[in-house]
C-alpha cells in the first residue's frame, strides 16, 4: 500500500477542521505518540499529531484522509503491549485526550457515558459515593484510557469473576474510517437487533473506527476483599489449584494470579521482601470479596484450607491495607525487577485453557536451558493467561537477540497452540505478533477478517499495518 | 522473657483526605490499620519469644472496633491480647494515654520488657512510649535498632542516633521503643487468622483499674489544641543554569561556592 505524503494543503485543511492548537508537527513533541510501552525498536514518528474534541471533527479528518490516502492512527493513553498505536506509516495521529468528558451518570440503569480520553480509574472516583464501580479494569488503570481499553478489550487480575472489557460496554458511538458517526448498541440489558457491531468493534485495535463514547455498565462494589499469597513447592500444585478452588471450593475468587519460581524470587530479591520465599517454587496471590465480612474470609478461610491440603508451604492473609498493598506489590514488581538484570525483553500474552498451564510450565523451562534465556511466567492463572517474559542473557549482543528472541517465541507459540492456546489473551495482536498470525490463525478466518477490514475501510487508511496484511 | 507490646489503631493515612475547611482528616470510609510502625515492636516481640521462650501480650486502648488491631496481632504470632476501652478514656492525650496504659500494664504484671513502635503515623508525638516507662519508672531505650543480647535481668541494645549508633545495656524489666530496622514484620498465616479468632481478648474498664477519674480522658488531658494549621512551604530552590557549554564551568563554580554558602561541603 503507497500513502500520500502529508502536504501542506492537508495540513491547513486540519487546521481548519480542529484549531492550529488541535494539530502539532513539532518533532520534539510528536515524538511522544511515536511509541507505546513496546520496546523502542516498533516506534515510528507519524507525520502529525492531532487532539480533536468531537465526533464531528474525527468524522472530518477521516473523509479528508480518505480523499488525499492518507494513514490514519488512532491512540488513546499509550500504555498498549502490542503496538496498536504506533503510526508505521507516518500519516495523521489522531490522539484522543482531549475526549474525556464525564457526558452522563446513570444510576438509575446503573451506567455511565463517557468520552474514550477518560482515564479508567476515573469512573470508580466519579461513581465510588454510590457504591459502585466499573468492573472490566485492567492493571495500568490508573494511567489507560477507557477508550483503548475498548479497542484492546483489555483484561487484567480480576477477569476470572469479573470478565474482561467487553462484558461492560453496553453501546459505542464510533467514527468508521470512511466518515460516518455511528451508534451501535445503546442502553439495553438485551439487543439482538441485527449483528452485534458493538461486539466486533471491542477489541479491533482501532482498525475498524475510532470509538468517540462509550456507554459503560457500572456494577455493586464489594465492600471487603482478602487476599491469600500461598507458597508452593512447584509450580505444578499451585496451578492444580484453580480447577479445585472453584469446583471443590465452589468458589469464584475475585483473582488467581500465579507466579513461578524465578518471578518470586526476584522480585522478592528487587523489593527486599523478607517472606520465606526462598523455599518457594512458585505463588498464588488469591484474591475473594463480597459485601459480608464474615462471608468473604469464610471463602477465603476455605480456599486456604484447600491450599494446605494440597502441597502448599504456608498461606498467609491479607486483610487491611497494610498486607494487601505488600502481598500485591510482589505481582506488580516482576517487570520491574527483571528490568535491572535485562531491560531487553519480550513481554508474552499467551493463553490455553486453564487445564493446560500445567502442562506449559516444563516446556517453558525447556526453551528457556535451550536458549540460555530467562523466561519468568506470571499472570493470571485463574484464566489461563500468562505474561511469560523472553528477558535477554546480558552476555548476548543485541544481534543474537533478536534472533534468539524470534526462534523462542516460535516454540513457544508453538506449544501454545498444541496445548489449544493463543496468542494473545488481553495484549493484542498490534505490529508486535502480526507476522505470527498466519502461522497460528487458519486461513478461513484471516480471509474473513479482511473482508470485514474491507469493508468497515475500503481504503485501509485506518490503523494499517496492524493485526493482518 | 514476658513481653508486652502497647499498639495502636490507626487511620490508614496513604489515601487519606483533608478537609480543606477544618484543616483535619476526613475519617469516614477510612480503614483502620495497626500503626505500620507498631508492627516492627510485634515482629521482634515474636521473634524474642521463639528464641527465649514466655509470652508475648499485646494490648491497646481504644474503642471496641480496635479489637481488629490485637487479633491481627495474635494472627502474626503474638499469645494474648488485652483491649482497654471505655468511654471515658475519649480524648486522651499522650499523658492520659500513658497514665492509663500504664496502669493496666501494672495490672498485668509479671513483664520483663515493653516493647513499643517509634511514634504513632496519625499523631506523630513520640511520647506514649517513653511517658509510660516514666509512669512506671522503667529504664528506657529509645529508638532501638537491633537487640544484641538477652540474659535472665538484663539486655543489650543498639541505639540509633543521628550519626552512628550507640550501645546500650539495659536492666530487665525496661522499655524500649523501636525503628524499622529492628525486624522484617511478618505476615499472619491461615492459622494464625485461625487462632487469633479462638482467642478471647479480655476487656479492661476504667472501673478494673485503679484510676483517678480527673485523669482520664479529654478533661484528664493537659495538651489543648488550640488551631490546626497547614504549614507553607517557603522552599523556592535556586536553579543554576547553563545555556551553552561555555557557561558550564562557570556553573559549576557557582554550584560550588553555593553549597559551601550552606556549609554542604
């Protein structure tokens, strides 16, 4: 695909559309929206850099861009692990902060409507007075906006109870790449009135439109959480342990996150946490909550038991913010810590079916001796999730990383899909794993895939070069 | 060696909010936490116990809600738990406090160290510790940093000071109140969680102990806050700049003579 440069013409039409303001060709500051939190070698400067407030705006700059054939990208906050913001062909960059207006509270329907720039965390400050909150947040909730959230259909910690993204948008306005401002789903509990295009759009990584507001549902907050951090000797039993906590448990925990050997001991290492971890093979942070106290650490007395029951060193639990915030700070410092021994790394999304981590965890180990490697895998083992990290050997030179990193991460992958895996789980395809795709996504379903690209953007101005060819 | 650890129950204070008006903490929908710096006291109060034997008592003056603090306590590791608690001890100082701690401590009787934290996150005085050794007429260690050595009457301390350390031995029974760099705080496990709801935590009233009633509570307290204030920060900072190497060594030079101005170097 050949895109036309940015002229100057198109960009005094830009101006006109948005306000000179609205429209920055400064390099130093372009070069902020040239990235995302991939590593340095995916970034590509765009050509320039705009803040529209409307729908209206948007819908003007992409029947513009239409007309000249020039990229449009679409970026909300930046934080994506994929790519997906990233401008590869230079073009416009269309940043969406400047949309983050609170436009209605609902409680009456128990929703919210806001613009996509919102930061996420936001919402739970707005609706918290009510004891409410918004249920489908991922991790980097307090930097991410609401509106990549949408286009990733984020995960995070709490998906095994809560779900993902997706399960609470309940209607999107967008801007099609071809211009039109359209409104899909809206505020029914119920809609099968017609195809879902709410549905496709959650999670399209912004190649099918710019969502431009988003109608969320908001649910009862718990009021009382406890967390149990659970020492195992490997990490076999403590991955055993999801299936029986919620079948022979018969509980649904707010979260499982998992974590291995060589995760736990270097963050521990990183944070000088003085837990006995040294005698770990592996963790499981668990996490249960509700409205009654008593009801939440009887679950999480139970899950406990369990947990001793089956091979586990030592549970400990956390019920105030003191141990909560010291249990949790383990899981969220692994990237951290593994930054001081390598800050070369590739942060994996893989998921199988929880029945399989298992099964995944020694051959991890096996491509990790091959290569000479580290491979810390944590993530959220209540879903299958796993955010292995390929973190390069300081004694290998950038060359032989990279390739290293490529061959790994086919065997890896490939073990994935022999365990009924993919990809991707929360993450995104992006630029970072599209060369995969092929290789793992059948050939039916990427056809169908760009026939629906096609048809959403007939000029493939909108995000290209991101997911499929 | 019989331990009794005074804490305290605080406001967890990271994301606390004030009130712009009244200059004060807005305390509802505030969790209740043990003062982070008790923890330290529990922690070393433990790890004493498993390594000379007797029992470790904490206790706390409050109201009943505090009961949460001393079976967290007893969930790390710690045996009993004494909760001190009437309406009349409302609005105690850190004198009344002491008064009051202290004779409850002389109703339990049989210690041979008090083990305190530093200073409470929410008041921030210092003093509790120290008046409670006073009332009792105890030796006192502050600002203790590691312990060295227990005999049957006596212990030996570091004392943390502002420019080194200093060695103390101490007679038994004596108070001493602790930095964080006496101990790693330990996590409450499954079972402890599970012991520390079997236990019964005894209640102490004004009425169980020998208090005189002018001394308690808010009329029993000399210290009257008379104004709250926000203090103003006045730090300006003096920012040397350099707009071009040339200028660079003589900014430097200017840097240099500056921090000998405040006497830094």
């Amino acid at each position: 695909m050949k895109y036309n440069p940015i002229t100057k013409d198109i960009l005094e039409e830009l101006v006109e559309i948005l306000g000179a303001k609205n429209v920055i060709v400064d390099e130093e500051k372009m070069e902020n929206y040239s990235h995302d939190e991939t590593s340095e070698e995916y970034a590509h400067m765009p050509e320039v850099v705009i803040t529209p407030k409307s729908a209206d705006q948007i819908s003007k700059v992409m029947k513009l861009a239409n007309k000249h054939l020039v990229p449009v990208t679409p970026r909300g906050a930046g934080s994506g692990l994929s790519g997906g913001a990233i401008p590869v062909f230079g073009g416009i960059l269309l940043s969406i902060e400047k949309m983050n207006r609170v436009l209605e509270v609902d409680y009456d329907n128990m929703m919210i409507v806001v613009e996509p720039g919102l930061v996420t965390n936001e919402i739970n400050g707005i609706v918290d007075e009510k004891g409410l909150f918004y249920a489908g947040y991922p991790m980097s909730l307090l930097t991410c906006y609401i509106g990549g959230n949408i286009a990733e259909n984020a995960g995070g910690g709490k998906a095994i109870k809560y779900g993902v993204t997706g399960r609470y948008v309940m209607g999107l306005e967008v801007v099609t790449p071809t211009g039109e401002i359209v409104e899909m789903g809206g505020k029914n509990i119920k809609d099968v009135t017609g195809y879902d295009l709410k549905r496709l759009m959650i999670g399209s990584e912004g190649t099918l439109g710019v969502i431009t507001k988003a109608i969320i549902k908001l649910s009862p907050k718990p009021k009382f959480a406890t967390d149990l951090l659970v020492l195992f000797n490997d990490a076999e039993s403590a991955i055993r342990m999801v299936p029986k906590i919620i079948s022979e448990g018969r509980i649904v925990p707010t979260s499982i996150e998992f974590m291995d050997k060589l995760s736990v001991h270097t963050t521990c290492d990183y944070l000088n946490e003085h837990l006995p971890y040294q005698k770990a093979g592996s963790m499981l942070l668990i996490e249960v909550d509700g409205t009654v106290e008593e009801n939440v650490n009887l679950d999480a007395e139970t899950i406990g038991e369990l947990c001793l029951e089956n091979n586990a060193i030592e549970v400990y639990v956390a019920d105030n913010y003191t141990t909560q915030e010291r249990v949790w700070s383990v899981r969220r410092n692994i990237a951290e810590a593994f930054m001081v021994y390598s800050p070369e790394q590739s942060l994996e999304d893989i998921v199988v079916p929880i029945a399989n981590i298992a099964k995944l965890m020694p051959e991890i180990e096996k491509i990790s001796k091959k290569y000479d490697i580290k491979m810390p895998s944590y993530g959220h083992a209540g879903d299958g999730n796993l955010h292995t990290t390929l973190v390069k050997n300081p004694n290998t030179t950038i060359e032989e990383w990279h390739e290293i990193e490529e061959k790994a991460l086919q065997e890896l992958y490939n073990i994935v899909y022999e365990l009924g895996g993919k990809l991707s789980g929360e993450h995104g395809i992006g630029l970072k794993r599209k060369k995969y795709m092929k290789d793992y996504v059948s050939e039916a379903e990427i056809m169908l895939m760009k026939k629906i690209k096609k048809a959403f953007d007939p000029n493939n101005i909108m995000n290209p070069g991101k997911i499929i060819d | 060696m019989n331990i009794i650890i005074p804490i305290k129950q605080v406001p967890e204070t990271s994301n606390v909010k004030m009130d712009p008006e009244t200059g004060t903490m807005i305390r509802e929908g505030v969790e209740s936490i043990i003062n982070p710096l008790d923890l330290y006291a529990i922690e070393i109060g433990i790890q004493l116990k498993e390594e000379h034997g007797g029992k470790v008592t904490v206790i706390t003056m409050g109201p009943p809600k505090a009961e949460k603090a001393l079976k967290e306590a007893i969930a790390m590791g710690c045996d009993d738990g004494i909760l001190i608690s009437d309406r009349k001890f409302a609005g105690s100082d850190t004198w009344s406090t002491a008064y009051v701690l202290g004779e409850a401590i002389k109703k339990i009787g049989n210690y041979d160290l008090i083990l305190a934290g530093e200073r409470a996150t929410d008041g921030d005085t210092g003093q509790v510790g120290p008046n409670i050794a006073a009332y009792l007429n105890l030796t006192l260690g502050t600002y203790i940093s590691r312990i060295d050595e227990v005999t049957s009457d006596s212990i030996v301390v570091e004392r943390l000071l502002e420019e080194g350390y200093e060695k103390l031995q101490m007679p038994l029974p004596s108070l001493i109140t602790v930095v964080k760099e006496i101990s790693y705080p330990r996590l409450p496990t499954l079972r402890g969680k599970q012991k520390a709801r079997m236990t019964d935590l005894p209640l102490l009233t004004a009425s169980d102990m020998e208090l005189e009633e002018e001394l308690l509570g808010l009329n029993g307290s000399p210290t009257r806050v008379v104004k709250i204030e926000s203090p103003k920060v006045t730090r300006g900072g003096t920012i040397i700049t350099a707009k071009d190497e040339d200028m660079l060594e003589e900014s430097v030079d200017k840097l240099i003579e500056f921090l000998k101005s405040k006497e830094i170097i």
